[in-house]
C-alpha cells in the first residue's frame, strides 16, 4: 500500500479488487491475500516497533556489500548522518498513550506524534539513505513528557550498537551544540557539526573574535562565476562554553556576499580539525542538514507518501507502525532508481512510470 503510494487503506482495497493489480501483487511482492482494513489495524497495533527497525539495518547492509555506500564517503571516508525532528500527525480528538499533549490557552489539548529521524546523506547525492527512526513518545502512564533531547540521546546509543563499526558525523541544529550531548557523541565515538548561534554561545563567540583579532585563526574569500564572495573563517580549539571543564572544539562559518550584501551566514562546530584543504567540504556538511528536511520530510509529506494522513491512530503502535513502513517504501524507492534500475532510461522518480514496468513484467 504504502510502496503503490495509496491515499488510503480503502483505496489500497479498492485498488487490489482489480485483477491486473492482484496479480502484480502476487508476482511481485508475494502477497496473496489481503486482510480487512479493521483486521489489519488490529494485527499492526500490537506489532512491537523493533520488529522493523532491522529492515533498516539490512538495507543499509545490503548497499554497503554492493559498493553503493561508497559515494556516500566524506572527510576521510565518514557518513554524514543528519538528525532532525517532524511532527506526523496531529489531532485534537484521537490520541492514544503514546501522545505527546500541549494544552492550549482555550483549555483544549492538542494531541500528536513526532519522530526523530537519522538519515545518511552527501552534498553531492541526491538520494538519502534514512535509519531507523526514534519515537518521541510518552510511555504508558507517565506523566513527564518525553522531548527531543533524550530521544537523540537513544537514537545515538541505537545507531551505535547497530552499526558498531560505521565511521560516523551527526549532524545537527543549534539544539544539539551543547556539552552533555556532544560528551554522548564522544562516548559513543561519533565525529560531529552542529549549528552554533552567537546567541547561544557567547562565550564561545568572544574566543573566536579575539583569535582571529590575534591573526590565530583563518580567513579564506572565493569569488564564483556570478561574482558572489564565499567567505569562509576558522578557528580550532576553542571552549564551547565558560566552564571550567568546558569541551574544546573547532569553530567555523560562512557567508555568502552578493553584490555587497550578505545572503546567506551560519556557523558550526566540530571535533573535526580545520585547515585549508577541507573547510569547503566542512561547510558543505554543515548545510547539508537541509536535505533531511527537503528530501526526506517533504517528500514523504508532500509527493505521494501522505505521510500526515491518518491511515489508523490504534491503541498501541499503529500510527508509529505506519509511519516505519511508510518510510520503509520511501528507502525502497530511494535505493531503486541509482542501483538496482540504473541501467535503464526511463526516469524511475515518477511511481506511475514504476507501476507501469511492474505491470508490464
């Protein structure tokens, strides 16, 4: 249902009495026999969530065995793993005791559910490899609202042990740039860029202005073919923050100068070592994080997943177990078109075009 990019479980029903589709069904994907959408919602609400999160592993094997992982490299052969939060459903009547609830001023609550999601991606692909993701989600009877924090903290831990030997940079907002988080990363042995706002460490900004007064730091300006000015600076070893045992990092930005105004500025640290030879490539990642909102989020919300539509609420695990295979059917599109169909001319981004080569075969 959600490969074929149903609306809906009615639509996937009434998609699957045409007898052209039952046997595309049959022959292609194994499936014989299709239970009722009330049956289905039953089965998949009992479904523990770590049932599917090793089909995520698995893909990711796959890829990596196939040699496919490899133009993902970067900065010494790491994958750069974004993390990033969505909100995927949202109601102010169905809710179940997995939801997250904010009480409006009106008195009224506002039920929902949020994920965090990992995704592996390159400035220079297209095409995102997503994780496993993590449930930001209140456990049964329990008062105190999870938040996104500690759902990073488990995806972390989870990456790690499922990937123990993956070379790894997360990559993240300014929410991320503190020091217990990074201490996680560390202990977790992750390389790390993560947003830094003046605002949110001034400390560490006073530092970074005083070295490069002090000529400590670097300074690099490339002027493109539009005549746009790329400025870049950096400086390593800096404190994070005004604490005594305060974690040292490596601080970078970057401005984009357009006829004498900027238009685009953003600063990072990182655990990685800064000189001349890869700040370009740094900045890149840094920016990068916008492909797990682009590409992934806004794919999956916007061209054919309804990822926002509620397939069925559940008492238990349905709506996050929709969610996992939803994304599931994303991967497997993601993996198609520049592997196993790259060969071919035919322009596999379009789902009618796929449809259409199935039914044939």
């Amino acid at each position: 249902m959600m490969y074929l990019q149903d609306t809906s479980l009615l639509a996937f029903q009434r998609r699957i009495q045409d007898r052209i589709q039952r046997n595309n069904l049959s022959t292609i994907f194994g499936v014989h026999d299709i239970l009722k959408d009330s049956q289905l919602r039953n089965v998949l609400d009992a479904l523990p969530l770590e049932t599917l999160s090793p089909i995520f592993t698995e893909f990711l094997s796959n890829l990596q065995r196939g040699k496919h992982l490899a133009t993902y490299q970067l900065l010494g052969g790491k994958y750069l793993i974004p993390i990033d939060v969505s909100e995927y459903f949202s109601s102010e009547k169905i809710h179940c005791p997995h939801c997250l609830y904010k009480k409006r001023k009106k008195g009224n609550i506002r039920y929902s559910h949020q994920i965090l999601q990992a995704t592996i991606v390159h400035p220079d692909q297209r095409h995102v490899l997503p994780l496993s993701p993590e449930p930001i989600q209140n456990s049964d009877g329990t008062n105190k609202q999870d938040c996104e924090i500690n759902a990073a903290k488990r995806l972390i831990a989870k990456i790690r042990k499922t990937h123990p030997k993956l070379p790894i940079i997360i990559g993240g907002d300014g929410l991320y740039s503190k020091q217990p988080f990074i201490d996680e990363l560390k202990a977790a042995n992750m390389s790390f860029i993560l947003v830094a706002k003046p605002a949110d460490h001034k400390i560490l900004f006073e530092w970074v202005e005083d070295m490069l007064d002090l000529n400590a730091g670097e300074r690099i300006t490339i002027t493109d073919k539009k005549g746009r000015k790329h400025q870049y600076r950096w400086v390593n070893d800096v404190p994070l923050n005004g604490s005594k045992d305060a974690e040292q990092v490596n601080f970078f930005d970057y401005k984009i100068v357009t006829n004498g105004k900027p238009t685009y500025r953003n600063s990072w640290v990182t655990d990685i070592t800064i000189d001349k030879n890869n700040i370009v490539m740094l900045v890149k990642a840094g920016r990068a994080r916008w492909k797990i909102e682009n590409e992934t989020f806004n794919i999956l919300k916007n061209q054919g997943y309804h990822l926002e539509h509620n397939f069925g609420h559940g008492h238990k695990n349905l709506s996050m177990i929709f969610f996992m295979i939803n994304l599931l059917a994303f991967y497997v599109h993601q993996i198609l078109e520049p592997t196993a169909l790259h060969h071919t001319n035919i322009d596999f981004s379009s789902l009618a075009e796929l449809d259409a080569v199935h039914l044939g075969s």
